[in-house]
C-alpha cells in the first residue's frame, strides 16, 4: 500500500482526468505547427547554418583558426565539451537516479530532461571530433580498429580513450532508455491519428506496441535495470571526463577531488539546464498542471544542494593547493584568484556559489522570473568554471618563459555558436514531434496524486473540505 | 489453428476495480487471454498469474559477456598482440582497464537486455498490433477472453465480467485476415480506406 505524506502536494493539479493528460499531451503533437514554434526553429536552423559556415571554413582550413597557441593548446573546445557533458547529466539523474529512489515527481520531467541529455551529448560530442583536425580519418584514432598509421591499438591506458567509451556508451544508453519509454506514447498518439502519414510515421515508431500486461510487466523489468545501469554509468561518465585533466601533470588539474567535484557540478547545471527549458516548455504548451510549482521547487532544491557542493570544492581545492606545500600547485590557485584571468574566476564563483545561495529564500526558489534568471546564471557560470580550470592552469605552466595569454577567434565563438544551433534545432524538433511528458508514467502514478485524491485524503484529517468533494479512500 | 477468432472483451475504469474484478473474474473459472491498459499497472502480473520477468538475467549475462569482452580485447592488445611501453607502465595494467571494461559491461548489458525484450515480446516497427480496444492506450483498461479457450457459456462469462464491475462488455470477432495481420496489407488498407475496425476514422 502506498502511503503518501498529507504534506505533499499533488503531482497532477488541475483536476485532470487520464483522459485529460492524453489529450493535453497528445494535442501538442497532433496540432499544426504554430508561428511561434515556426519563428524558433528557424531562428535556430539559422543559427545552426551560420556557424557551420565556420566550422566548415575551420575543418578546411585546420584548427589553426581557433585561437590556440602552443602553450594553451586546450581552450573553448574542451570547454564547451566539459560544459556540454554536464548540462546532460541532469536527464539521466531525472530517470534514472530517482527512479530508483522512488521519486514520483520525476515522471512528468523525464522525457524532457532525457531528450536534452541526448541532444546534449550530441552537442559535446563534435568538440573532440572537430579538435581532430582530421575527423575523416579519426575512427583509427579513436576505437580499436587495426591500422598501419603507427601504434597498431589505440592506448587503453589514455583517460581520453576511456572518454571515448564512456561517451560512447552514455550517448547509447541514453538513447535506448529514452525510446523505450517513448514506445508507449507513441501508441497512444498511433491510435488517436487521423491521417495516415502519421498514423504510419508513430505506427513505424510505436513497434506495434498493444500494452498487453506481459509486455507491460517486461518494460517494467526493463526500464528498472536500465536505471540501475545507469546510475553508475552517469557516475562514470563526469569521472572518466575529470580524469582527463586529473591524470595529468598540469598544477590545478592534479587532484584527487576531481571526480566528484566534476560530477556535482555536472549535475547542477544540468539542473539549470532543464529549469531552464521546462519553464519555457511549460509556458508555450500551458502545461501548469503537469510540472508545478512543486517540480520547479525539487530542482531548485537540487540546485542548491550541488552548488554548495561545488563551493565546498572550490574552498577544499585552494586549501589542499596550499596544505599540499606544492608551490607550482599554489601559484595556479593564486593566479586564478588575482592572476590576468581574475574575472573568470570571480565570475564563476559569483555564478556557482553565491546566486545559488538565493534559493534558500522560498520566495525566490517559488517564483518563476527568479527561477529562469537564476538558471541561466549557474550555466554561464559553469562554463566559466571549466575554461578557469582549462585555461589558467595552462596559460602559466612550469616554463615562464612560454607564459601567454589566450584569446578566443571568431572561429571559437561560432563554432560554440553552432553547437546551440544544434542542440536548439533538435530539441524544437523533439517538442513538436514527440510527446513532451511521458504520458504512461504520468497516469500511473495519477490516481495516488491527483488533487481529487489529494483532496480526500485530507478529508481524513480536514473535516473543513465540502461534502461533495470527499471521497470514500480505504488506506 | 482455428482461422477466426471470437473474443469479449471487457472495458473497466478505474485501476483498483480493475485489479479486484481480475482477480474474481480468474477465480470464477474464466481464462483471461491478455489484460491490455494504458500505463503499467502495478501487482497485474500478479493478479493475472504471470511468472516474473527474466530480463534481469538477461542483462546480467550479457553484462558477463560485455566484461569478458572488454577484459580479453584490452589484454590482448596491449599485452599480447602489440606490447609497448607507455609512460613506464607494466604491459598488462589492469587498472587502467577498469574503466572501459566497466562501460562495456553497460554497453552490452543494456543493449542486450532491450534486444531481448523486443525480440521475447515481438516488438518491430512493422508489426500490426492487434487491438481490442482503441481505447486501451489511452484511458481504459481492457480484458480480452478468449470463448474458445473456456468451457462457459458467452452468457455466463458476460455475467461474471458484469458482477467484477465491468462498465462495459462486448464481443468482439476477428477474421482469420485481421488475425495474423500482415504489413503489406496495412500499409495498403492505410493509404486506401484508413485501418481494420478497431482503428479510429482516418479523416
């Protein structure tokens, strides 16, 4: 029997029907396409097209257009890779982590959250394709493929060969999790469509899904181990990526706390990552009574739990830069504090440790205009905190006399401008083509949440609710 | 095999009446050939009688296999195959392989799992479901009965069906055609005339 708290609030508000969550869902997909929709998705194939025009000039013409020097040989791109990696962490806690804990509010963010943790990998991904100078050739370079260009295997003992593999892996399993919950809803809009194209197109996707109890009982087997594999894998991932840097040599990346300081921070701007669209989601398709005010909360509450997390980490590297007595180590930290790079760091830690502060005030982590701002905050400032770690530590390496300065190209900007192109053209593809909640796990856990329900059960200590509205609940 | 089949099928509301009418309609002597609902109920294998699902040992032995994989491939390679000495490691570091053999574990477990599922429950994208009731993947909860499976009497099953709380029951019968649907014949049906019986107009 499940019992839940008389404290929380309902998951579904609203007075919604299973009839009603299907059609409010369903509508979005079946409806034609509006101008606001049209207005976006231009404006990010647009985006998308501008800067491929520089990141083809770039593949033409080498990375000699990006402004690395040989002394910073790792600037945006590594960057923007890290800072991609994490924002897509969040989906994968989303389903995964708390479904294994049980998390019931996380149903009507999942899908959302998943599609932004594929499409952000996919973003993350062209940073080391394009790095290679050579992608067309980069297959040898990256799997173990045999080949004559030198060392026959690629080296297993290279963290950026692990990266390889837990990219690979993470991109792969994301996506086969994320489809497979989409299988049923695909049904569902199958038998709702009225014309054949999409009839065929959700018929072709929906792999004849009839939601027969048996099927329905291995999913649920399915979908469980899937989470249980990637937990651990979502974990593994932030890890394998910190130990680029931390398996170096270089002062402020040979650290121990990388791993789970790479992680907390993935987490908390994935967080962001997803406020920041499922308020604009939310909004454009009215769906005020799916994710509430009390899902914005939860995030927000993760959001202040990782960016103390992260602040604690900053503190606890400066402290060991110092107890360590290494004084390569410590020069790093005081040149990222007051060196010429002094406003990145104040940025990030301005950005990372401070504004998330804000949300203990219920006031602020309830309010929506707070929420948003706050969200696009933490990412500039995670951003900021990769190309402090990436850029300060190299920029004034052992060797003074190869101390300089980086500063970024045209060709860096655009060809980070791309990557939102990207990751924009897909996840507005995704909004309207795909049912943005997932409608099954919504109606499952709809009945023990619905406000009906949510009511009654208070009736059980509240007399103050009208007659008519009790309903008879046996707990 | 009989080439027409004759079914009832039983349309009900509400999860827990759905649960509880199962569980009266199977001790009443009726075999339910499949339950059909939108979302996953939970205990509805149980009050059905399925055996549990062997999926997690589907993934654990592929998870076997992805690890021994990983294992012998990262050996054979860095220590058998092409030896080299790299930043003063021993050839056969097995650190440094934890990581990959880890990611290929997941790799092949989830992977190996999710292909047995769509294989085991027959699952491809051009497969013609068979649907009893349109409106089981949206709102209701349905029961099929198989008439020729059970010994009783259509009357006597509508009867049971009514007393476990079904707020609707009726027959319904499949040609031999629409049995064992075939793909070619849907996609034509599709673009001609819009779909079987079970399915909504096409406009």
């Amino acid at each position: 029997m499940q019992v839940i708290s008389e404290v929380r609030e309902p998951l579904v508000t609203g007075g919604k029907t299973i009839k009603d969550v299907t059609e409010d869902i369903c509508k979005q997909v079946e409806a034609p396409p509006t101008k606001l929709w049209l207005l976006c998705f231009t404006g990010s194939v647009l985006t998308l097209a501008i800067g491929g025009l520089f990141v083809g000039d770039m593949l033409w013409n080498g990375i000699g257009k990006w402004g690395l020097n040989k002394t910073v040989q790792w600037a945006w791109d590594i960057t923007n890779f890290v800072w991609w990696v994490g924002i897509g962490h969040a989906g994968t806690l989303i389903s995964a982590v708390l479904m294994l804990f049980r998390q019931k509010w996380r149903t009507s963010i999942n899908r959302a959250a998943e599609a932004m943790t594929i499409f952000a990998v996919m973003c993350a991904a062209i940073w080391p394709v394009m790095h290679m100078g050579r992608p067309w050739i980069g297959a040898y370079w990256v799997f173990p493929l045999p080949n004559t260009y030198g060392s026959l295997w690629v080296n297993f003992n290279s963290p950026l060969l692990w990266d390889v593999f837990a990219i690979g892996t993470y991109f792969s399993v994301s996506l086969v999790f994320w489809y497979i919950g989409l299988v049923p809803d695909f049904a569902t809009i199958r038998d709702r469509a009225t014309n054949a194209v999409s009839r065929f197109f959700y018929g072709f996707l929906s792999l004849g899904w009839d939601g027969s109890a048996k099927t329905w009982m291995h999913y649920e087997a399915v979908s469980l181990v899937l989470a249980g594999l990637s937990t651990p894998l979502v974990l593994s991932v932030h890890t394998i990526v910190s130990m680029d840097f931390a398996t170096s040599v270089i002062p402020g990346w040979h650290t121990t706390i990388f791993p789970p300081y790479f992680v907390a921070g993935a987490i908390f701007s994935g967080f962001a990552m997803v406020l920041t669209l499922m308020l604009v989601i939310r909004k454009v398709y009215k769906l005020e009574h799916y994710v509430t005010m009390e899902h914005i909360e939860m995030m927000n509450i993760i959001i202040i739990v990782t960016g103390s997390i992260v602040g604690i980490a900053y503190t606890t590297e400066f402290f060991i830069a110092w107890y360590s007595g290494v004084e390569y180590e410590q020069y790093a930290f005081i040149n990222r504090m007051f060196g010429p790079y002094w406003w990145a760091y104040w940025a990030m830690m301005t950005c990372n440790v401070i504004s998330p502060q804000l949300f203990w005030i219920k006031k602020i982590r309830t309010s929506l205009m707070w929420t948003f701002v706050l969200s696009i905050v933490v990412n500039i400032g995670m951003w900021f905190e990769r190309f402090v770690i990436i850029v300060t530590s190299l920029h004034r390496d052992y060797l003074p006399s190869s101390w300089v300065m980086f500063s970024p190209t045209i060709h860096d900007i655009m060809s980070y401008v791309f990557s939102f192109g990207l990751f924009f053209t897909l996840f507005f593809l995704f909004a309207k083509f795909f049912p943005v909640i997932n409608m099954a796990e919504v109606k499952s856990v709809w009945k023990e949440s619905n406000s009906k329900m949510y009511r009654a059960r208070r009736t059980i200590s509240n007399a103050d609710v009208p007659k008519e509205d009790r309903v008879e609940v046996h707990v | 095999m009989e080439k027409e089949k004759h079914y009832l099928v039983a349309v009900f509301d509400d999860q827990d009446d759905f649960l509880h009418g199962v569980e009266h309609i199977r001790h009443a002597g009726v075999k339910i050939q499949e339950a059909f609902t939108p979302y996953p109920v939970h205990r509805l294998e149980d009050a059905l009688g399925y055996e549990r699902s062997l999926m997690p040992v589907a993934a654990f032995c592929f998870g076997a296999l992805g690890t021994t994989f990983a294992i012998t491939m990262q050996t054979s390679m860095m220590a058998i195959d092409w030896p080299m000495i790299i930043g003063g490691k021993p050839f056969l570091s097995i650190p440094d392989f934890v990581p990959v053999s880890f990611e290929c574990t997941v790799l092949f477990a989830a992977f190996g799992m999710v292909g047995t599922f769509l294989f085991s429950n027959d699952l491809k994208p051009y497969k013609v479901p068979k649907i009893f009731d349109i409106r089981s993947t949206d709102d209701k909860l349905v029961l099929a009965i198989d008439l020729a499976k059970n010994s009783l009497s259509e009357d006597q099953i509508k009867m049971i069906l009514k007393e476990a709380k079904a707020e609707e029951v009726y027959r319904k019968d499949f040609t031999e055609e629409e049995n064992e649907g075939s793909f070619i014949k849907y996609l034509i049906d599709l673009f001609n005339n819009g779909v079987t019986r079970s399915s909504r107009q096409l406009s």
